[in-house]
C-alpha cells in the first residue's frame, strides 16, 4: 500500500497520539499540510508502524491502553507549588493506596472521583483511579508507592516521581540589571594559548571583565567534539552534549606539570611550540593541528602520575560523574583505537564484544576519563576567578540543541533517540531553504520511561561551574522540526515533547546548581511559549536586528519584551560593523544562498540600515553623519533602554570585527568557527590586549553610563 492510499483520518489520528503535526503555519502564515510520507516516516522513527491502514488501527489500540498495562504513571513531573493529579490502573474493584516516597519522608496522596469506564486488558477487567499530589511537596527525584489489595494478596508498584520548582528564581533582581559579554572561546587567544582560546584563557577574561563591571561572560558550547582527528569544527554538533571537549585544556596549568622533570617539561614545551604561533596569525583555526600536539602533551602529563591525594580527587570526580562518564571514556577509547569506525560488532554497548573492549582498554578509558577531570578544574578555576572579579553570575555555558549523529550520546543511549531523523528548521527570512542540522533527536516516549535522566544528567554536568545557562534554541523543549532521511527541510513537520516535563527538569537542575537559565527563543515560536517561559523563571532572548514592528521598523526600547537577555546581534550574523555595511548579503550571494535576487535582498538590507539609523536619530543618541564607531555604540545604547534584566555585548561588537562566525546553511563552503578574534582592519586580538583596547574600553563606557541612566 502507498502512502497516499493510507486513510488519512487515520493517520492524523496515530500522529495525534505521539506528538507529531499534521499541519502548521510556515514563517509566511500560509496553513502547510504535511504529507503522509513524512508522517510515516516520523512514525516509524519512533518505532510505531503506520505502513497500512491495519497496522495503524493496531498502533492506535497500543497507544491507547498503554497507560492501562501499568499501575503507575511511568514517570510523572510535577511543580511544587500546585497540586497535581494522576492515574493508577488495577485490577478492577481493588483497593489501593498511593504514597510519595522521599529520601527522608513518606507524603500521602489524596484520591477523587474518577469516572472512566473500566476495561478489559489481555482479559482482565483493569479499572482507573485518580489521585492527587499535595502542593509543598520537597524539591528533587523521589517515587510514588502504590499498595494493591486483591483480594488479600497486597503487592507493591513503584516510579519514579519529579518535583521541580514552580517557577525558577535564581536572578537577584533587586541587585540590578546586569550586563556581560558574549565571546567565542576557541577565537579568543592569548600569546601563550595553543592556537585556541583555553579555560586560561576564559578565567582572564572572567577576571578582565569582572573587574570592567560584567557580571557574566557567555562562551560557545564547550561540549565534546570527536576524540582524534579530524575535529568538528561547529561546537553545535557534538559527539555528547553532557561532557567538554579537552581541545579547551591548558596543559601548563594542570597541577602536575609543576612536579615534572626538566626532560618531561620540555616534551609538553616543545609539543606547544608550533601551534602557539597560530595564536599571533589571523588565518583559519586549525583545531586538528592544535588537538593533535595537545594531546601528545597531555599524555606526557597523563603518564607523569599523581600524588595519593590527586588521585582519590580524581577517583571522586568519576564516582560522581558514574556511568556515564566511564561509558563515554571508553566510547572515546573505541573512537581512538577503530579511527573513528566502530565494527558493526562494537556499535551495539551491551554487547559481549563491548565488555571485552572495556577490559581490554581499561589505561585509555581512564585517560579519557582523567581529561575530562582536568577540564572540570579548570572550568571551576575560571569561575572561582570570574566570581573574585565581582561577577554576579560568572561563567556563562550554552547548551547545543543537538548531537552528532554518529557521536557518543547515541552509541550510549540509543534508546532515547530517533533513527532516520535530522532535525532542523523550516524554511524563515533568513533561510529560505530551510536547515537540517543532520542532529537526531530525543524520542519523547522513551525519554519518559527513561525518567528524563539524559536530561538530568546532561544538564546537572554542564551547569556544575556555571551561573547562567543558555539554551540554544529553547523550543526543542517543547518541539523539533524532524526530516526524515532523504526528504528536504521543507518536507519536514513538528513533533512535540512533554514540555512540561522536560522545562521542570532542567528547572530543577537549575535551582539545585544556582544557574539562571536563559531561552533562545528566537525564529518561529508559538506566542504562548515566551508567556510559559516567563512565568516558570526562564528569561527569552531579545535581538536588535529582530525586533520589529509590523511595517518593518525597530521597536521602541519600551516595547521590548521585559524578562530577556538583550543583544545587538547573535552568532549567526555579521558582527554590527559588518551587517551594517551589508556583508550579510554578500556573504550569502556568494555562497548561492539567496533565493529571491541580490538586487531586491540587497535593497531591504539597506532598507533595514536606513531605518535603524532612523531610530537611533529618534532617540537623540546619532548625528547625521555618525562613524562606525558611533553607530554600534549607540545601537547598545539603544537596547540599554529597554527594560531587560540582562543585556549582552558581544566581544566582535567591542573590537571592531566585520566576519561572521557561521553562516547557516553551509558546511565547507565557509570557513563557519574557525574565525579568530580580530579588528577593522583584520589585525588579530589577543586576550591580553583586551584591557586597553580603545573601542572596547570606549563601548563598555557607553553601555554601562546608558545602564546607570537607566536602572528600572
């Protein structure tokens, strides 16, 4: 049977019950209906076979007595500041009683009436209860109990239960509005860096910044890329997004390095001679270059040894970390040794295979696992020294919104995601053609019998030394564009989480960290979603080039949205100098990316420039003929105005940088992060000569009078 001779009621019908659209409005407003191709295709992503109208009818009757085959919700995520209902399913007529177990107490439940028919299951008459949680319950992972009494035989049910924060509340708002600056970690190098920005590197402008009054300082993802050459260059498609990529380790600063002969010093010397070069040119980061003479000092101080009490430290930290950081280690062991091609034998972790593996290459796990150690302690380091500085928040981290499709994350938890999927966006203003990211997805289904714990853990490790934690792209919380293998980013639909769930859960890590949690909220995103977001805690994102009325023109300051991180710009554009001057435009030309004519893209570009500069005249802060300089300083003037909590400056603003980082859509036909820290005039910026660079130094006056003339 084709797709096209499947019932469509029927279909939408199994699409319903697992999430996925069956329509949606594109960035124009037109109504898109999605094919039953695409459907299918996401249906069987998630293990459901929707190949004919009987297995469908089938899958439909699974799906709807699911919940009827267990006692106990499978995990059930609920805020600790309302009361929450449930339903329990026993044999029909049978007494239970339902307790909330916690590691110190036990809550009782409340029942109401429930009205639903009972029904018969594999020929047992099974019945619905409902019961209700209390308000007040403790913060954290606990169980539900349920006690059955059939007829004088008790047996006992448990899962697991998830009380998270009703709301999030750990910005000091009566401390003021803060400010922070937004920098590429790999591009901002220092004379003594290894051709890449480092955690020394991130501590020293912690420290500079701190002292220059930011209260945060926000890098690009730190997530692992692959262990050997060659290196994703993109920190957005990691291998795992739970641990840190080592490429970012200073060796010198390693503890040991101080204890080590004259012979062994030279070989970590000697190892950084060549790359430490790069640091001074402005040409392409090389990170295969870097990672390879890294690493080759790394294992020269990996073999040196540590004192007694270094290695219980180190042996805590992998307690703590568990499971999962031994199953990664020895993922990065089996990368090292195969290449980067796992054997068909080896791609499965609970094979006999993989256990002889383990075994076999216990020195190389506990290497990986020991860098993994090291860029703990530096990251904590750099926030100890950012939080000396005066910084409020500290150390700022941004979680990717998806892996590699081939990286650890999926060899260690192929459960929790869908195969034959890349996940993405559909077509927008500033990409016509739409994007696939090539990421896989989360399933939700699993991720719910999973307890959400790839969430927990993933975000409990990335905000450990954090203070504030963006979310790229915050609607995969809520839902993804999936494309099925083979169909473009158009043929692609939404599919939906439990976003009740998944915001409690990293609500929860956050309150336990004390990490403020920002969305990027930007693009195509439901209306009701920035209102949810605010009201549980978490601060959307506000973009000068995107805040525009109806008519196209920029939004007055006190139109913008409240509970946001405002910025000029993001990543995925020009620096100001640049997208002033249009090289957006000529960016994408180049690259055969535009699909409507330069000419007319070109004319809104500079239609967009025009009315800008019109708005900045409004509000007194350019002249006439206003310089480069006067213009991106009046642009953070500008969002200085609002009524934003936090406002951010990027560090490509501060030094006069034109080049983009990452042009969307393109793989090697740019050079996308691998851009160094430069100025106007294309000279490299060092880390070191941050403190007396005129434009900074000049850019941060302007924003932090703006702010003081500004407190709301």
């Amino acid at each position: 049977m084709t797709h096209g001779m499947i019932s469509r009621d029927l279909i939408e019908a199994l699409a319903d019950s697992y999430g996925v659209a069956t329509s949606y409005w594109d960035f124009d407003g037109n109504h898109v209906k999605v094919s039953n191709a695409t459907l299918v295709a996401v249906l069987t992503a998630m293990g459901v076979d929707a190949s004919s109208d009987e297995s469908i009818e089938h899958a439909l009757q699974a799906r709807a007595e699911k919940e009827w085959r267990s006692v106990l919700p499978t995990c059930t995520v609920a805020r600790d500041d309302q009361e929450t209902p449930f339903q329990v399913h026993v044999p029909h007529g049978c007494p239970i009683q339902v307790d909330v177990v916690t590691e110190t107490d036990t809550f009782p439940t409340r029942q109401i009436d429930d009205y639903a028919a009972p029904r018969y299951i594999d020929g047992t008459l099974i019945g619905q209860a409902s019961f209700v949680l209390p308000a007040g319950l403790p913060l954290g992972y606990h169980s539900l109990r349920a006690r059955i009494d059939d007829a004088g035989v008790v047996t006992e049910a448990s899962a697991t239960l998830i009380v998270t924060p009703g709301r999030l509340e750990t910005f000091d708002r009566a401390a003021g509005r803060s400010w922070g600056m937004m920098a590429q970690l790999y591009s901002t190098r220092s004379r003594d860096s290894w051709g890449v920005g480092d955690t020394a590197d991130l501590a020293e402008m912690g420290s500079l910044f701190g002292d220059m009054g930011a209260d945060f300082l926000l890098v690009n993802p730190l997530h692992a890329a692959e262990p050997v050459e060659p290196m994703s260059p993109s920190p957005y498609l990691p291998v795992t997004r739970r641990f840190f990529n080592p490429l970012y380790i200073r060796p010198e600063d390693i503890r040991e390095v101080g204890y080590m002969s004259g012979p062994q010093r030279s070989l970590v010397t000697w190892a950084g001679e060549n790359v430490k070069k790069m640091s001074l040119e402005n040409h392409p980061i090389d990170r295969d270059a870097v990672w390879k003479a890294k690493r080759e000092a790394l294992e020269v101080i990996y073999a040196a040894g540590r004192s007694q009490m270094r290695q219980r430290s180190f042996e805590r930290f992998r307690k703590l970390e568990g499971q999962g950081l031994e199953d990664f280690a020895l993922w990065c062991a089996l990368y090292e040794k195969y290449h980067g091609v796992l054997p068909a034998k080896l791609q499965d972790i609970d094979s006999p295979y993989v256990a002889r593996e383990r075994r076999e290459l216990q020195d190389r796990i506990d290497f990986w696992a020991w860098l993994q150690w090291i860029m703990d302690e530096q990251l904590r380091d750099a926030q100890a020294e950012s939080q000396a500085a005066g910084m409020r928040i500290g150390i700022a981290h941004d979680l990717a919104v998806g892996v590699h499709p081939r990286g650890a994350d999926v060899w260690m938890m192929p459960d929790a995601f869908a195969t034959g999927i890349g996940v993405g966006a559909p077509p927008d203003m500033y990409n016509q053609q739409g994007q696939n990211w090539s990421q896989p997805p989360w399933r939700p289904d699993t991720l719910e019998e999973l307890a959400y714990e790839p969430l927990r853990s993933m975000a409990r490790t990335v905000m450990r030394h954090s203070g504030l934690l963006r979310v790229d792209h915050i609607m995969g919380l809520f839902r993804l564009w999936w494309i099925p293998e083979g169909m473009s980013p158009t043929e692609g639909t939404y599919v939906r989480f439990n976003h009740e769930a998944m915001v409690g859960v990293l609500l929860l890590e956050a309150h336990l960290a004390g990490v403020v949690v920002v969305g990027e909220d930007l693009g195509t995103v439901e209306p009701w979603v920035r209102d949810y977001l605010s009201e549980r805690g978490i601060f959307g994102t506000s973009v000068f080039w995107f805040e525009k009325d109806y008519a196209g023109w920029p939004i007055h300051p006190e139109q913008y949205r409240k509970d946001v991180l405002v910025s000029v710009d993001t990543h995925d554009l020009p620096p100001a100098a640049g997208y002033l001057a249009g090289e957006h435009v000529d960016l994408r030309e180049s690259l055969g990316l535009l699909v409507r004519p330069v000419e007319q893209v070109r004319a809104d570009a500079v239609e967009e420039r025009d009315r800008a500069l019109q708005r900045l005249r409004e509000h007194g802060l350019i002249g006439e003929n206003p310089s480069e300089r006067e213009i991106v300083e009046a642009m953070h003037r500008y969002v200085a105005r609002t009524q934003a909590p936090m406002i951010q400056v990027s560090l490509v603003n501060a030094v006069g940088e034109r080049r983009t980082q990452n042009q969307p859509g393109t793989d090697q036909e740019y050079p996308n992060w691998k851009i160094p820290l430069a100025d106007g005039t294309e000279q490299v910026v060092l880390v070191e000569d941050l403190e007396k660079n005129p434009r900074l130094v000049s850019l941060i006056s302007a924003l932090t009078e703006e702010i003081d003339a500004n407190q709301h």
